[in-house]
C-alpha cells in the first residue's frame, strides 16, 4: 500500500490540478485500501506539511519500480533512505 500511495501522490502531483481535486483522489485511492478517515486526515497532513519531500519520495520509488524493483521494496528502501526526514516531521 506504500508504494501506490507515493507512486499516487507522484502521478497526482502535476500543476493541471487543484489541491483540492489531489486530496479528493488521495482520499478515494485510501478508503478504497481500507483506511480509516482518521488515518487518512492524518497522512494529508503530514504530506501537506513538506510536499516537496514527498514528491521527492514518490519519485525515487517510481524510478526504483520502473528499474524492476516491486513496489513494497522500493517504498521501503526509499523510505528508509529518508528516514531521517521522516522521522523530523511532527504530525
């Protein structure tokens, strides 16, 4: 489920869109994967709180993905190089 949040967050970052329309697709793409409203909330939050990162996140995982890495292992891999960040941002 990481890795097609991220590779979402990605495909849905162009400027065609308004933030609103991205946070709507976010939603729909998280309930369908059976997380809770709260849990959601909390995830566009914290995104919200560094986009940049996070673009920069979903991208790293997009090239590991593309190079033949399955999703789960190149979300995990990316995520553990950014754990610092991560680990920076208060939720």
């Amino acid at each position: 489920m990481r890795g097609r949040f991220f590779c979402l967050l990605g495909s849905v970052n162009s400027a065609k869109l308004t933030p609103m329309i991205k946070e709507f697709l976010m939603k729909q793409m998280l309930k369908r994967q059976g997380v809770s409203d709260e849990q959601i909330n909390q995830l566009i939050n914290i995104v919200e709180q560094n986009p940049a990162l996070f673009k920069k996140i979903a991208e790293e995982i997009k090239v590991k993905v593309a190079s033949g890495q399955d999703e789960q292992s190149a979300a995990i891999a990316v995520m553990q190089a950014h754990q610092e960040e991560l680990k920076n941002i208060k939720v």
